[in-house]
C-alpha cells in the first residue's frame, strides 16, 4: 500500500527550510571541531522524508532528505515517526559510510518509546558499539 504523502502549506515550507540551513550550519561547526566524534541527524516526527505543497501540489523534500544533503554530512541519521508506515518509506541505506536507522514502532507516539527507541540507536552507533 502507498504511502499517503503530508499536505504542507507555506509556513510548513519555510520552516524546513530553515531547519535545513540550521543543519548545515550546525554540521559545518561540529565537523570543525578536533575533540568531537561525530554529530548525528535525530528526528522524532520525520514523516514519510517528502511532502506535497498545498499551493503547487510539488513535492518537497521533508526534513530527512534535507539532513541527507547537507555538507559536512552528519556521521549517522536516525529518524522516528508514530506513523510507522510512513518512516519507513523513508531511505534506508546511505553510500557514504554514515549509519542510517529508522525507528517505528507501533508505540512510537509515547515519548518514553521514542526516548527508548533513540538511546538504543545511539548505543550501536558508538565506535565500540
């Protein structure tokens, strides 16, 4: 079954936009920093990684694919939604070496879950992990 794409309207828009320039600004500091690891993408309402512009009926790269495209790019990626069905549409597999983990679970709406979820991803993220 397809999954049914967010309608978004503009003030959606203007937020992932600047969300996207946070991220790339954000990745740019870390990655220039000498005693810092690595610096990963959490997103705990990631949606299906696209949208559809109320006004054009265009797709519109969601926050996910945003963090994809940013340079530095981000040692991993980890994105939740309580939609389960819609994080999963999301792309699984990365081919520049970072780690990307996708968190649905069926409780995924209680924060404790989300919290659970994401301490365990980071967990298998650590270099001896």
């Amino acid at each position: 079954m397809a999954v049914k794409l967010d309608e978004i309207g503009y003030w959606s828009e203007v937020k992932l936009d600047i969300v996207s320039r946070y991220a790339k600004e954000y990745s740019k500091i870390m990655t220039s920093q000498e005693f810092i690891k690595g610096h990963y993408y959490i997103d705990a309402f990631a949606g299906a990684g696209v949208h559809i512009a109320k006004g054009t009926r265009e797709p519109i790269p969601g926050s996910p694919l945003n963090a994809l495209m940013v340079e530095p790019p981000f040692t991993g990626y980890t994105v939740i939604d309580p939609d389960g069905q819609k994080v999963q549409s999301v792309p699984s597999k990365i081919d520049d070496g970072s780690w990307f983990s996708v968190c649905s679970s069926a409780d995924a709406h209680e924060e404790h879950q989300r919290s659970r979820c994401v301490l365990s991803l980071l967990r298998r993220s650590e270099p001896d992990g």
